[in-house]
C-alpha cells in the first residue's frame, strides 16, 4: 500500500523516546506509529469492509436457532465418523 507523508508535533522529550524507543526495536518512528495506530483500530473492532465473495456468501448457511455450539460440534462429528449416540 503507498504511504503518504504525515506531520506530527511533539514535545522533544517525547520525540527521543519514541527515536529510542524505535531504535531499540530495530524499526522507525513511523513504522512503530503505524503499527500502534492498526493495533488500536483492531481493538475499537473496526474492520475492513468485507470483499464482494465474503458479502454474497454471508447468510447462505441457516443454523437452527435451539441449537448450541456444542450440540452442532457433536453433531458434525457424528456425521463425519459415522458415530450415533
């Protein structure tokens, strides 16, 4: 992906940090930057919008609505081995 130039101020204390800290890890400011910035998108839960194959294949697969994440399990283990309680 092109990257684009962006101007940060910051107090000069602050700006050594970052340059040692930076350093210490063997990466850049702005590639530290760009990692911390991705990492707090991903926790708010903001994701990247679905690609046309994802979004046309979303609710082809109806579940039933009583049954549990365990009973689907042991079902689709059953079926797969041939194995019935």
């Amino acid at each position: 992906m092109p990257t684009s130039k962006l101007t940060l101020s910051a107090d000069k204390e602050l700006i050594q940090q970052a340059k040692k800290l930076a350093a210490e890890n063997g990466t850049s400011v702005s590639a530290m930057f760009c990692r911390m910035l991705r990492a707090m998108v991903r926790a708010r839960g903001a994701q990247e919008p679905a690609s046309p194959l994802t979004r046309k294949a979303a609710g082809l697969v109806r579940l039933p609505s009583a049954a549990g994440d365990e009973r689907l399990l042991e079902d689709a283990l059953a079926g797969k081995y041939g194995v019935r309680k």
